[in-house]
C-alpha cells in the first residue's frame, strides 16, 4: 500500500490509533470536514446518519468553525434533495445510505452531476430486494447509480473508509462532481478494527474550509469563474442569483450533455490521482485508483472490490508458500471514472484473472466489472492492431497479441453477506490452473448439487435436478482446502449467545481491551441477521501483533464463549474450535458432573478427543447478585464472561500480562462506556468482571457418556425431529405451499444448525415459502424459566391466555366425561387392549362427579381423580384375576394422563353445577413447549398467584413436552362455556373465544419476534377474533 522508495520518511499526519467500525470511522472524518448533511436512517448505514446527529446534538464545531447541521427528510428521494440543496448553498455536504435508499434517490443524482455540486454519498452497500429481502452486503445499490456522473470510489477496510472519505471531498470540490465512497454493509460497517484516524488538523489543512479561495484548478472552471474561485460555489446566492434545473429542448439539450464529458468528467482522473498524491505527501498512506498487491510476478490475479481485497491478499500469500503458485490482487479503489489506463498494464500477459463481484446481474452479458475490464482489454488488443502512429486510445496499454490479453473469469460471490472462506478464493485459483475446471462464470460459497446429499431424499431430489439440468453442479466452485489463515500469535474467539442479553457490547470490550492492553491488531464482527430479541446470536473476534486481513465468519477458533446454556440443542458450538482449545459455557449447576451430563455425548467425545479444556460459569447469578438495576442483569452477565475469558484462556500467560494491569483497562474501559450513568454503574460492571474472573471453573472429570443417560435432557443428533406441530399438518398438493416438502429441503438443515448448507434449487429462486412454518421453531433451546400452572389458585379468569404473545398457554374448558373418554382413547391408541376399562370409567364418572360436588375451588382436582378411580376398584365387584386387570388398566389410565392438571373454578364449575348438576367443566391452562419464550407476561398479569415461573429442567421440559401432547388429545371446548352474548356487537367476556382451540390458535407461533412482544399480542386477538366471527359464516356458506 505505501511507496516502497518512501518508507523512511516521516509524515506529518500519520493518524491516531484508533479502533472502530466503518460507520464510526466515516463519521469521525465527516464530522470534522462537513458542515451539514441530509440522510434517511436505512439499514445497514443508519449508523451514520444516527453518529453525525449525534455529533450535531454534541454542538460539535467542524474546521470550519461551524456547527454541524442535520436535516432528516421524509425519505432517501427527499434527503438526497436536501443534501444538494445543503451543497447548492455553498457547504460541504453529504449523505448517508444503502440499498433501496440508492435507488430511490436515483434520479436526484443525475440532477446533482449536471448542477456541479461537491458533496459526497457515503454508501454502506447493501444487497437490493430481487427474490427476497435482504439487508446485508452485496454491490448492487453501488452499481445501479454508475450511469448517473458520480465517481465512485470504494474501500476495503475501515482505514481505506476514514481516508477515502477525505478524498473523496477533495476529488469532488476540485472536479465539481459529486462522488460516491462505499463499503460493504456489516461487513465493514459493523465490524470493529483498528486504524490510525486522520487527525483534525490534516482535515484542515488537506481539504480546508469550503469558503477558501483557490487557484482555479482547470481551463473548463477558468473559463466560468476566472483564475480563482471559492473552494465549493455557491449555486444559491441572494447577492449573485442564477436560475438552476433550467429546461433545455432538442434545440440545446444535448449540448449540455456532450459539454460535461471534455470539460468536467474527463478531470477527474488526472484531478484524482493529484488528490491521492497531496494525501500521501501528508499522510504516508498511498493511494491509487488500482492499487495491487505482488502483482508484478504473478501469473494468476483476483480483482474485487470491499472487504474481499484483504481476504485475498493473505489467500495470495499462502499460495505462494505453500504452493508456488505466483498470485497477485487487484483492488479496484475506483470504479468511475473506470480506470482502464491503470489496469491494461496490470493484466497484461497474464495467464488468468478472475473478477469477484459481489452481485449478480440477471440478463447481463457480464457482471458490471467485468464488463468494464472486457472493454478494456478489447480497446488494448485494438491499439496493438493498429499500424500508424496514432492508437485509437492512447491513455491504455498495448496488446501486441492475443497472448498479452489475460483469460477472464468472472465469480459471483458474498451477496447478501454470505461468508466467503479462504476455501473460495482458493477455488477461484485453483479454477484458473492448468488442469482446473476454467469455468467461466461461477458462484464461489454455495452448492447447487451437494457432492453428498445429507439425506436420501435430498439424494434423489438432487438427482432430479441433473437430469434436467446436467451441468448445474459445474456452476458452483469450491476450494480444495480451506487453511486457518489468521496471523502467528494471534487469538481467535467465537460467542454464542441470545439477542438481548448484551453479547455485541461484551464482545466490543473484550476487543477493545486486547486492543489497548496487547496493542494488538483487532477484528470484532457481530454476525447480524434476523436475530431478534431471545433467539442465538454469533460474534466473531480475532486479535493479533500483527493486521488480520482475513475477513470472514471463523471458522478455527481458539477460545469458545456460550452464555447461552442451551447452545447445543440448536448449534454445534465445538465446530472448529482447535485441539487444546478453551470452552467456557453458562450453567446454574454449581457440580461440575452435572454441568458435564448436560452436553450431548457425541460433543463430549469430541471435547475428550481434542483435548478441549472445558469452563463452566453462573455469569447470571453474579449479574442478578451485583447488578443495582434488575433490568441489567441479562446484558450485564456478559461481563462475567469477559472476567472468566481472561482466567480461563491462555491470553494473560503468553503475553504476560498481569492481573493488576487487566483490570485496571477494563475499569477504564468501562468508565468510558458507562462512566456518563454513574460510579454505581461503573462499579457493578466491573464487579461481574472481577467475579467473572474469580468464579469460572473447570471440568476435570471428562467421562465420555457419564450421567447423560439419566439426564434426558440436551439430546442432540445429525437428523432432527420431525417438529411436533408439524405432524398435525396435511401434506399440500402444490410442491410450493407443501410445508412438508420445505422442511425436508429447508427447515430441516436449520434445525441441524446448517443454513448455510441448503442447495441453490429452483424452490429457492421463487421468493415462496408455505404459511406457518413457525411451526419447525422449538423455543426450548432460549429459555431459562418457564410459567408453572397452580390450579388450586386459578379463578381462570383468562388473562394469562390473553396477553400470551406466542399463543403458548390456552386455555381449555372440557366435561368430565370427556376429560375421561380422551385418556380411554389415548390408551387404546398406545397399543394396550382393555377389558374392563371403558365400562369401569362410566362409574368412575359419577364417583368423580359426586367428589368435585362437594370440593371447594380450593382441592387438587388430579388427588380426586385418583380418589375416584380408587374407590371405582373398591366397588367393582370384581374379584381374583378380573380384579387385578382392572387395577393394571386404571394403572395404565393413570400413567397416560400423567400430571396433567385441572382446576375448579367459579365460571365454569361451580355456576354450572347450581343451575344444572353435572354440567361443569374443568378448567386447565396447558404451557405449549414449543412455542413459550419465557417472557412470562403471563406471570406478571396474574393476580392469583396461579402462575409461577420457574427454572427449566430436563424434567420440566420433559412434563411440560407430555402435557402439551395431552392437551392435543382433548376436545375443544364446548360451545356452552363460551360467555360471550352477541361476538357481533362485543357484549359479553369476549376473552372466552380465545378458549376454542381453533381461535386461539389462528395465529402460529414460533416466530423470531422478540420476548414479550406487545405487537404480537394485538395481532394474536385480532386473528382469533376474526377466525370466530368468519368461521361460522364461512361453515353457513357451505
């Protein structure tokens, strides 16, 4: 990156070191140089519009001695208006945005190019919306506004966004174009590394105010504003007015087009590489518009833009050591103007080059990059056909021959982030060799046809794919190793936890203090997805002596961190971690035996193969016993796992660091992050640390299989269950909306923990899924508490059932004789020939009817059952064999209801039974396993004390999961206990329309919305509602 004939000179403005994300690192340049800005909040650059107003509420005074002024319109179209207004009157501007916001804006800019403005567009570029929504990476927001006159300029890392941002005002107030400045959404923008920030002063002195006089910097502005001018024009001026977005017919029109080419566009170059030479005399950082890396040997080039440089930068490296193979990189730092005489040479002789683009352009004949480079090439071999002295494009290289014209490849990889690994670049070389497959076009990540299908259906459906389409397989590369390319020295960590509970801030202080403590290289990735609230959540972070270019999901890591105890019900948590590696996971159980029982054995025998050393931490318990405020303790247990992360991993032992010194930055790390709530927050904080440090233990007795026979819980296997709720759904005949098909192809994988592995197919390419596939989600794995019904205090008056968001605890009002006829039922359903059982039950039915009427509200109405059943024995008249069959039926009726619950209660008992004997029902509030968060809205609401949370077992699912299946088994409610006098006017206790099964569960659960969603609630009553009023007419109808 620097000018080797320059590394000994001393710079002026080396930067100060810093560690931040790209949205961050943008700001912190823009916040000094601009003066105003016009942004619309869109993912994944809302980052920036939020810190610049930030620093606008902050009163933050730029170089220009000015406040910061924010206008945050009704949309990107109007924000890009208001950015050009901002800079029309004479003040350096920008603009932040993304994706959908860049298209919007689109026409807006090519008004702005025409206008001359300056200011510049900071992109977090951003996948657009094809087939399916997507907020993560891709090219495509960057390349849909390349026709409209912005330069375009793109960086690589945080360091390249901090300087290019510079720049790129620079490049626009000397050429009077506006510019673009992008980097990748996440996964530059979200990700923490180290740079060295500009400094203030070089802000001031390279870019100066906006209302310098300056030496007229081409014979084009000359000739309109003279020798000199002011630094950015001013369009709007009340002293100098002018008429601006004037209408020009067929008379004039298409001069003002063709006039911005040779007197405007055609600068730019010569105005950019001035630019990046004035920023290198200051700084010591080198730029040009291509920048390469040992290109000059190579025999073999990857070319890309974004995050992707560094990835093959040290992918290059390896292959020269470990293979011979001279590889070399292009970075494309400019797209617009395409710097076609900068590249021609680069190419040139080479054997292959393989242009990675992190988009896909549907009906193109190439990719946009590609298209640009073939364009190149061709008008190089044209100059080399040419016989006189004069070449048609004498700015490019000259290709004497074919064989100086590189073979193209052109990749498609990383849209909507997807993780591109070292085992893809690798690929992508390996594609270009000799005895490669030399495909053309390619996707580098995924698989169309897996090369072993993970099951024998996939297998077949695999095989009906090549049947129809047989070369399918060949449009997808893959490396033939994929090699753990992190620095010497250097430490790699991987968290596992729940949205909500705090993991991206103790990953950011754990980094931060590698960071300042080690003066080590970081890299901190949270991987953003749909998570919400309550579901698992993944942060990568690695630290290093020296800078850590590989940029992906890490897939080796040394240390593992899980404050989510359930991780492996839903992840293989031990996947990459290395041999001797450290494990630290929650866990309440204070026996090391017992916290050892609960991970799966085949993860056990894989922690005793590699040597794996094992931690365990009760990081909520210290959090509920330090933190001040209760609602801190889920995000405050996470500095636990910063303290014991420091005991447990051999961090403090290699680099020497003593326990004195960690705690003294972490206290300063924590100052700085919660020193503006108070000591008191300070102090709790750095009290879970200390614990956290002082309380991990380690798990000595490694027995493989020990104590998880008996436990019964965490049982976890390479072929998931088919989910319960999905047994109870019909197979549809459209392939499309057949759920069934979908979980085999689909669900299935994440359930496994394999996303990532599901194959490119035509299902995928149609943008549909069937309705309620919330279906395949089991919330078991994110729960630490769940509601315990206590009949005995129930008054069922329904508020639970009400407020539940995720439709987990009905309730359900049935007669004794049916109560009794499903458990019959369920116990011929269970294989077991009964003979004196349904006759007998008939006469337990009165005995039970006559105990309930004269029990109070207040008895255990399971106890009576038994006493019923008992007492039917008793007067059975039976004898000797006959005697003891019935006593092993009632034994069986017994085992299959189990311990599930009902209650006696005013509404529909006791009222029922004064106007008719008999007549009552029992009440029972059932929690669904599968679908209950353990927000414990439920709890809170009930004033009875007829809901208790307590803590999840093995046991407890186990009860809870025999129950639900129970409650599936008994008939709905009878139409009689409904208490409501006219649905269609609301008159009566409309909450007892949720009690029929088919209302209350209108409405699917299992989703990703957070714990305790309000919005669900609402939309939960609102389906039920409307499922009880059309159903009758719907049924009337037929």
């Amino acid at each position: 990156m620097f000018k080797k004939s320059k590394e000994k000179q001393t710079f002026k403005y080396p930067g100060t070191r810093a560690a931040m994300d790209g949205n961050t690192a943008a700001i912190m340049c823009e916040r000094e140089s601009t003066d105003a800005a016009g942004a619309y909040p869109i993912t994944p650059s809302t980052q920036m519009g939020e810190y610049w107003a930030e620093e606008t509420a902050k009163g933050h005074i730029n170089i220009s001695d000015r406040p910061l002024i924010f206008v945050e319109p009704e949309g990107e179209h109007a924000a890009a208006a208001v950015t050009a207004g901002l800079s029309m009157t004479g003040l350096r501007a920008s603009n932040f945005s993304s994706g959908q916001g860049i298209a919007y804006m689109h026409e807006s800019l090519y008004a702005a190019v025409g206008k001359r403005l300056t200011y510049v567009l900071n992109i977090g570029a951003r996948a657009m919306t094809k087939s399916t929504l997507n907020v993560h990476a891709g090219h495509d927001d960057y390349h849909c506004v390349d026709d409209t006159g912005f330069f375009q300029l793109f960086a690589k890392n945080a360091q390249q966004v901090a300087d290019l941002n510079i720049i790129s005002h620079r490049v626009a107030e000397l050429a009077l174009t506006p510019g673009i400045i992008a980097q990748d959404g996440f996964l530059t923008t979200h990700l923490i590394e180290s740079l060295m920030i500009p400094e203030r002063e070089l802000i001031a002195e390279y870019l100066g105010r906006p209302d310098d006089i300056i030496d007229t910097p081409t014979a084009a502005q000359r000739i309109i504003y003279g020798p000199q001018r002011r630094r950015i024009p001013e369009l709007w001026d009340v002293d100098n007015p002018v008429m601006a977005g004037i209408v020009q017919n067929q008379d004039s029109y298409m001069q003002s087009v063709a006039a911005q080419r040779p007197f405007f566009f055609d600068h730019i170059q010569q105005l950019t590489d001035q630019a990046m030479e004035e920023f290198y005399a200051l700084t010591g950082r080198d730029y040009r518009r291509v920048m390469t890396y040992r290109t000059e040997d190579a025999d073999y080039l990857i070319l890309g833009q974004g995050s992707v440089v560094s990835s093959a930068e040290v992918v290059a490296d390896y292959l020269r050591e470990t293979r011979g193979l001279k590889v070399g990189v292009v970075n494309m730092v400019m797209f617009r103007p395409f710097p076609g005489d900068l590249l021609g040479g680069v190419l040139k002789g080479k054997k292959g080059v393989a242009v990675l683009e992190r988009l896909d352009q549907p009906l193109a004949v190439d990719l946009p990059l590609m298209r640009e480079i073939r364009a190149t090439v061709t008008k190089c071999l044209e100059n080399g056909q040419e016989k006189g002295k004069n070449l048609p494009y004498p700015e490019l290289e000259v290709y004497k021959s074919s064989a100086d014209a590189p073979k193209l490849y052109s990749g498609s990889f990383g849209m909507g982030s997807r993780d591109l690994q070292p085992e893809g670049l690798i690929g992508t070389i390996e594609n270009m060799l000799p005895d490669g497959k030399q495909k053309k076009l390619f996707y580098l990540g995924i698989d169309f046809i897996r090369e072993t299908a993970m099951t024998p259906k996939q297998e077949i459906y695999q095989q009906t794919i090549e049947e129809s389409y047989p070369k399918v397989k060949e449009l997808a590369i893959r490396g033939s190793e994929n090699p753990n390319l992190i620095p010497p020295g250097g430490i790699t960590i991987r968290l596992h936890s729940v949205g909500g509970w705090g993991m991206v801030t103790t990953g950011k202080n754990m980094a931060m203090t590698l960071f300042d403590l080690l003066g080590y290289h970081i890299k901190a990735n949270p991987k953003y997805g749909s998570e919400k609230k309550g579901q698992p959540t993944t942060f990568y972070l690695s630290a290093a002596p020296e800078p850590i270019r590989v940029n992906c999901e890490y897939y080796f890591v040394d240390v593992v961190l899980s404050p989510d105890p359930n991780v492996f019900h839903h992840t293989n948590a031990l996947s990459g971690l290395k041999k001797g590696g450290v494990f630290i996971i929650q866990s309440e159980y204070e026996n090391a035996d017992k916290v050892w029982s609960e991970i799966p054995v085949h993860y056990q025998k894989f922690i005793v193969d590699n040597d794996i050393k094992i931690f365990y931490i009760d990081a909520f318990k210290i959090a509920r016993e330090e933190a001040s405020d209760p609602e801190l303790q889920f995000r405050m247990q996470g500095n636990a796992f910063q303290g014991a992360f420091f005991a447990a991993s051999p961090t403090m032992e290699k680099t020497g660091l003593s326990e004195e010194t960690l705690f003294k930055s972490i206290e300063e790390q924590l100052n700085y992050k919660f020193g503006g709530k108070g000591r008191r927050v300070v102090e709790d904080n750095l009290r879970v640390v200390r614990r956290g440090f002082d309380e991990v233990h380690e798990i000595t007795n490694k027995t493989v299989g020990a104590g998880v026979a008996a436990n019964g819980n965490g049982k976890a296997s390479n072929e998931p269950a088919l989910p319960m709720m999905l047994k109870h759904i019909p197979q549809s005949e459209a392939p499309t909306t057949d759920i069934h098909r979908f979980w085999e192809q689909t669900g299935s994988f994440y359930a496994r923990g394999m996303g990532n592995d599901v194959i490119t197919d035509p299902f995928i390419g149609l943008s549909v899924m069937p309705a309620v596939t919330s279906v395949f989600r089991d919330m078991t794995g994110i729960r630490f508490n769940h509601p315990e019904w206590v009949p005995e205090n129930c008054t069922a008056c329904g508020d639970c059932y009400t407020v539940c968001p995720d439709t987990a605890i009905p309730g359900l009002v049935n007669e004794v004789g049916e109560v009794l006829d499903t458990v019959v039922s369920r116990v011929k359903k269970a294989g077991h020939s009964v003979k004196h059982l349904p006759k007998a039950v008939r006469k337990m039915e009165s005995k039970l009817h006559e105990i309930l009427g004269e029990a109070s509200e207040k008895d255990n109405v399971r106890k009576m059952i038994s006493q019923a059943i008992q007492s039917t024995i008793k007067d059975s008249g039976l004898s000797g064999d006959e005697r003891s069959e019935l006593q092993k039926e009632f034994q069986l009726f017994e085992e299959m209801l189990g311990d599930f619950q009902f209650s006696i209660t005013r509404p529909y008992f006791t009222l029922y039974e004064k106007k008719q004997k008999n007549s009552g029902g029992l009440f029972s509030i059932t929690v669904n396993p599968y679908t209950c968060k353990g927000c414990m809205e439920c709890v809170q609401v009930c004033n009875d004390d007829a809901l208790r949370a307590i803590p999840q077992t093995g046991t407890t699912v186990k009860r809870m999961q025999d129950e639900w299946d129970f409650w599936m088994d008994l008939p709905n409610s009878a139409k009689k206990f409904s208490r409501i006098d006219d649905l269609e006017e609301g008159v009566g206790a409309l909450q007892t329309l949720l009690m029929d099964k088919k209302n209350y569960t209108a409405f699917a659960s299992g989703d990703g919305a957070c714990l305790g969603c309000g919005e669900k609630t609402v939309v939960h009553l609102f389906v039920a509602t409307v499922e009880a009023l059309m159903q009758p007419r719907v049924a009337k109808h037929i």
